[in-house]
C-alpha cells in the first residue's frame, strides 16, 4: 500500500517535484487550532448521530488533543508527502491511536473540511480587527476631547481652507475607521455560517446532524448548498477587500502624520519609541512605522487582486487552485493587525504642536469664507460676495497685511454693508465657533461627536 491516504488506485508514487510543488502543510499548518477543533465537533457529532461509537469518538479526541499539545511545544514534525495540515494530523492520530484514526474521516472532505477550517481562523481574526479597531478609535476620542480648542487649518487641495478644530479632524477619522469596522461586521455574517456536511460537494449519505455541529462550534446557522459550499471563497474575498479599504484609510492617516512631522509642518510629534534616525544624517528623525502601513497597503491591495484572480476562472465546484487562497489571507490578516497595532501605539505616544498649529493660521487669509459669508448675510448674493471678498484678498495681499489687519474703512472701500462686527466673525473663534450646522466645526458640535463616539465605543 502506498502511504497517500488516498493513494488506493494509485501504482506509482507521486512525483517528487510534484509533490513539493503542491504541498501546503508548509502555511497551512497555521490552521492546526481550527482543524483540530472542526474535527472534534465532528467526531462528536457522529457518534450522537450512532455513526461511530462513543468511546471510538472520545479516543479520537483524545488523541486530537494530544496532537495539539504536539504541535504547540514543537514536537510535532509536519511532513510534506502528507500535503496539508488535514492529513498531517489524520496520519498522525492514526499512528497514535490505530486504525480507528481513520474514522474521523466519515461523512467528511476535505473539501469542506478546509472550508470550516478557513472560516473558524477568519472568524477569530476578524474579532482580533475589531477589537484593536476599538482601541484605536477610543484613543482618537481621548484625542479629541484632550485636544478640544487646538485649532489648525482644513486643509483641501492640500492648501489651507478653513480653521477647523483639530478635535473635529480627530474625530473625523474616527468616523473613518467607525465604517471600516461596520464593514467587517457585516462580513462576519458570511463568514459565520458552518460548511461541514458539504462532503465533497455533494452532501453525504451518513444521516448527520449539521445543525449539532454549528451549535458546538458557535455558528449562528449552516450553508443552504453543498455544491456552492466547497466552491464559495467570497468570504475570503470580502475580507480581504474589506481588509484593503481599511489599509486605504491607515495609509491616508499615516500619510498626514509623514506630512505633519516634517520641519515645514511641524505639526506633532511621534516620539522615539516610533521614529527612526539617519545613519548618515545625525539631524534625521524619520516616521518610518508610518510610512512602513502605507507601503503594507499595497501588499494587501495585491492579496485582493490575487484571489479574485485565483476565482474567477473556476467552474463549479472545488479546483485546486483554491488552495491558493490561503497565503493572502495570512497575509492580509497578519498585515491588518500589525499595521493597527502600531497605529495604536502610536497615538498613545503622539504630541501635537498646537501653537504651530495655529501659527498656520494666521497667514493665508484663512478666515476669507467668513467675509463672503457675512455679506451673503447682509443681503449680497454669494457669487457677488464671493468675488468682492477675493478682491479684499487681493487687496491685502499687495498691502501685505492679514485680513483681521485691515481697518473697517478699508472694508468699506469695497462694499457699504461692511460695519464693525465684521471684527467678530473674521477671528479664529468667531470663524470656528460660527460653523454649528450639524456636523461643523463649532466647539459645541465636536463635543456631541465625541459625546456620541464615547457611547458608541461603549458598546464595541
Ligand atoms: N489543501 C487543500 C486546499 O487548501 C484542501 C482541500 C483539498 N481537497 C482536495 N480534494 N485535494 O484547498
């Protein structure tokens, strides 16, 4: 007999580069946990059902349990000619407790079984996401409120705009991450539904119970269609693409803090602990952990590319080829975690100037809208007002001078509606604290998002 469990038909041995060339107990071994834990709730299902025998269920178990323990202090020696981790430790458990080993295999696929294996990892990595997701966006509602009065510029086109409170940009990348984490939710609902039972595509003919199974493995419900079952990797796929929307937004993040540590910025600082030095340049400070997410981005954006180009050529139902599936997935999710980890830690770490900050305000003729705006009040259509205030722009700029530097009969120059009270709106209070439609930049209306954040994260 040839030592493939499933080599019965076979008279020669496979191949040895072929063997090499398919094997993939080599990254597949990380789902030992999940393999383990798909097979004990297995074994326990069969012998409720009567398909095997009590005692042959729990001397499987057994046996599991050991092989885990194996593989957790590094005994275990994974083995190539037995391709995957599924048949690693089927071997294994065969050499351990006999024959009876194999009956964990009844009613069983692989084909399914790397299905429930997949989904179990995916399941615990996404709660993993989450919860670091968590902590990131209290951080950045501790930020806020510790921050409340900075004020700094909005910045569009990269020009300065607006004044803005940098507690209403804190919070405005809590949202960010607040709809990144409602999508990984979401994904969860499909990637929370047992597959075990799919056989190998085509259901079983032992009287199994799939429900039983779901229940012992926390599943809230099972797959509706076998064929569908062992075929579907849109799981894999929304994650991953779940996965690269949310390194976009860590990129941006860690993009703006590259930005604001510059000397032309300076508008925070990341610390020691996050930045690095020049072996050239003694003046160097570099913010290499945020540069190093936003090159990650791009890893995570090529695992996404990777498995919809695994899939889409694939007829129904399981293909080999999906056994490349699983690389990206590690990786996107290896990517995920480090990259929010240090985000993480970053933000417990980061200062912000504020007088740099707000020292950018005061050159730019930042508070211009406010002018428009204030005409537009008095009766001026804003495209008018618009234009007289890019003529007092103008106008200062030649004399050199800040908009809140002009004198009232300067204003006056350009339109009759102008009185004192201009003097009030054109400040960075008057111009911050003037914006309270409902999610602008007024003191009041950051303080309901944080309010609001604080209550959400609550209940993350
Ligand atoms: N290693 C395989 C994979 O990852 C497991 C399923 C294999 N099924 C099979 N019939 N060869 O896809």
């Amino acid at each position: 007999m040839l030592k493939k469990p499933w080599g019965g038909r076979f008279k020669k041995d496979t191949h040895q580069i072929a063997e090499r060339f398919s094997a993939s107990v080599d990254f597949d071994r990380r789902l030992y946990k999940e393999d383990i834990q798909g097979s004990v709730a297995h074994v326990t299902m069969l012998a409720e059902k009567g398909i095997i025998l009590k005692s042959e269920a729990e001397k499987i178990t057994k046996g599991l349990k050991q092989i885990e323990k194996e593989i957790e202090s590094g005994k275990f020696s994974f083995r190539e000619e037995f391709e995957d981790i599924h048949l690693n430790i089927e071997k294994r458990l065969i050499e351990k407790i006999g024959a009876i080993g194999g009956k964990i295999h009844t009613a069983r696929s692989r084909n399914d079984q790397i299905a429930l294996d997949m989904r179990l990892y995916l399941r615990r990595e996404i709660n993993e996401i989450t919860l670091l997701l968590k902590d990131i966006a209290g951080s950045l509602v501790g930020l806020a409120e510790k921050n409340i009065d900075t004020v700094m510029p909005l910045y569009t086109h990269l020009q300065r705009g607006q004044p803005v409170l940098l507690s209403h940009h804190l919070m405005g990348l809590y949202e960010m991450l607040k709809r990144d984490r409602e999508r990984y939710i979401d994904c969860l609902e499909r990637v929370n539904v047992m597959p075990l039972g799919a056989g190998a595509g085509a259901g079983t003919t032992f009287p199994i119970d799939r429900e039983y199974v779901a229940k012992l493995l926390g599943f809230p419900k099972v797959t509706q269609n076998s064929i569908d079952t062992v075929s579907d990797r849109d799981f894999i796929v929304e994650f991953i693409s779940v996965s690269a929307n949310l390194m976009m937004h860590l990129s941006r993040v860690s993009e703006e803090f590259v930005l604001w540590s510059t000397k032309e910025f300076d508008f925070i600082d990341l610390g020691d602990e996050f930045t690095t030095g020049s072996s050239i340049m003694p003046q160097k400070r570099n913010p290499d952990m945020a540069e190093l997410i936003r090159g990650k981005t791009g890893r995570v954006y090529g695992n996404l590319v990777a498995i919809l180009t695994i899939m889409k050529g694939l007829p129904f139902s399981y293909n080999r080829d999906m056994q490349e599936d699983k690389e990206p997935m590690f990786d996107t999710a290896d990517t995920v975690k480090s990259s929010l980890e240090v985000l993480s830690a970053m933000l417990k770490n980061i200062t912000f100037k504020h007088e740099n900050m707000e020292k950018a305000l005061t050159e730019g003729f930042i508070t211009a809208t406010d002018i428009a705006d204030y005409l537009t009040r008095k009766g001026m259509p804003f495209r008018k007002s618009h234009e007289v205030t890019g003529r007092i722009v103008g106008y200062a700029e030649e004399k050199g001078r800040e908009l809140v530097k002009l004198h009232i009969s300067e204003y006056k120059m350009f339109s009759r509606l102008f009185e004192k009270d201009l003097f009030g709106h054109i400040t960075l209070e008057g111009s911050v604290g003037g914006r309270k439609s409902y999610g602008g930049t007024a003191r009041r209306n950051v303080l309901r998002m944080i309010a609001q954040g604080k209550k959400e994260t609550g209940k993350w």
